[in-house]
C-alpha cells in the first residue's frame, strides 16, 4: 500500500466467506484473529481493481471476469518468500550423507528430490550446492524438482539473482564458489541452476504434484505453518499416495504433523528429525 493508505474495512462475515475460499483454493488459512493481516495484504489489489469492498473482491474471486489471472496476483500478494541459502542444514546433511548415499547402494534408480514450496529458489540451489560439495553429481543420477504456486516468486527463482539477505548463512568460501556479482545482486552458477527444473504447482491439487510426489525425497519446508490442520491431513495424504517406500518428508523445525493422522512415523536419522513412510503403507503407494 501507498505511505498514509489504511486497509479497507474486511467485515467479519466476508472474511469468513473470503478466508475460506482461499484456503480451499491456495491452502493459507487466516485464523480469525489475523483478519487484520488479511485485510492489509490485500487491500492494495482492490485498489489497482477499482474495488471498493472486500465483498466485491470475493464476487471477483468466484465468479470472474478475469478469476485466473487475480488469483495468480492473490497467490503473489499472499506468498512468504522470507528463506535463505544454507537454512535448516542438518536435514540438508542428513540428505547428503546418509539418504542419498542409501539409496544409491540400494541400487533405487535415480534421486529424485522434491522441493516442494521452493519459494524464490534459495532451497533447492542449497540441495544442489551440498551435494555438489560432495561429488554427488559426478556419480549418481540425481533430479531435483522444484515448485512453489507464485508466479513471481518462481520468476525470481528462474532468473538467479540473489540479494544479500539471502547469504545472511551461506559461508563465503561457497557464496565465491557458486555465484558471480551482478548489477542488482549474485547471480547463481548457470551450471547449478541447471540441475533444478522449476514448476509451478499447487499443493493442494493432486493432479498438479502427483509426478512431484513419486520422490523419495520431499523437502516441504515451513509452509505447513499458514495451512489448517485439516488441509496438511489432505496434502500430507496426496504425498504419500505417491511416494515410494522407503519415502522421506522433510518439514520445517517448527512443523510437525502430530494432529494430522498420516501414513509418516517421525524418526532422527543423521541427526536431523524426518517424517519417513511407514512399511504398511507400501501398499497403497
């Protein structure tokens, strides 16, 4: 919003009906004491729409003109792309080496590993970077799969550019390694960005992640934390409909699954703390 603008007034009653028809929709759920946050996110689209009421705005959501494209802007306005290279780093070196290292003396085909709210990128790159520190590349075959459902935060993740917030806990050793200064921030390594294919997906629609969900490996990382518990119970089941066994869920620290019923048993593997796929839901992968 502009210096000096409010938010427009968000009556209870619509943001009941508009709170959930986006978490139906995108899956961010705001509890009834963030209707103000909502409001404030918001309130600069319906300015750029000419709208004067948040009643107007749901009508817009629903029934259009022009639906597709303004939940695309909604998704952007709404998306939390505060991440970092090299966060959250012993499930990172769990990966590394013990998964990843199993799974190629198993003889289990390619690693593929999911990333699967990859926001602006800085996730996956940090996958990429640690198994390239450890040779990896050179020998095994290794996907890596990255998706977010913003528009703009995957344009920025295509693009490669990096401000300094983002090193805030990267070593410099690797920062000189793997990114060149550039007008405007650090351009990553176009030879590690190779390695990421980036696609858009919405986690709460099972045709758009059911080939992303066939990984062994998903890292779903601090985005559980803006959805219901009702809504992890939902996505949490569509990743394990997919995923082979053995299969790993990697959430963040602040994230569990302790109120949604789930075919995932949480277990300290490599000193980090992962959601692995119980063996008697093998057969309903």
């Amino acid at each position: 919003m502009a210096v000096g603008e409010n938010p427009i007034e968000l009556p209870v009653g619509v943001f009941m009906i508009l709170r959930d028809i986006i978490r139906d929709r995108i899956g961010v759920f705001f509890e009834d004491s963030n209707r103000d946050l909502l409001a404030s996110k918001l309130s600069e689209r319906l300015r750029s729409l000419g709208l004067r009421s948040f009643l107007d705005y749901f009508y817009l959501l629903k029934y259009g003109p022009g639906t597709d494209e303004e939940w695309d802007c909604l998704t952007d306005a709404l998306s939390v792309q505060e991440t970092y290279f090299w966060r959250e780093m012993n499930q990172i070196r769990a990966l590394v080496d013990v998964f990843v290292p199993r799974h190629v003396a198993a003889g289990r085909g390619p690693v593929r590993i999911w990333s699967a709210a990859c926001a602006t990128g800085e996730e996956p790159l940090t996958i990429a970077m640690a198994l390239a520190e450890d040779g990896w590349f050179d020998r095994a075959d290794i996907e890596i799969w990255a998706s977010d459902t913003s528009p703009a935060a995957l344009e920025k993740a295509n693009r490669g550019i990096y401000r300094e917030r983002s090193f805030r806990a990267l070593p410099l050793s690797l920062r000189e390694r793997y990114f060149t200064a550039v007008d405007g921030g650090w351009r990553v390594d176009p030879r590690l960005l190779s390695r990421i294919r980036y696609s858009r997906a919405n986690l709460l629609d099972s045709a758009e992640t059911r080939n992303f969900a066939t990984a062994p490996f998903v890292f779903c990382r601090n985005v559980f934390i803006y959805f219901s518990a009702q809504t992890v119970t939902r996505v949490v089941s569509q990743f394990a409909e997919r995923m082979p066994y053995p299969g790993y869920l990697f959430l963040g620290v602040s994230e569990s699954l302790f109120r949604a019923k789930t075919a995932f048993e949480l277990e300290e593997i490599g000193g980090a703390f992962v959601y692995a796929k119980r063996a008697a839901s093998l057969g309903e992968s």
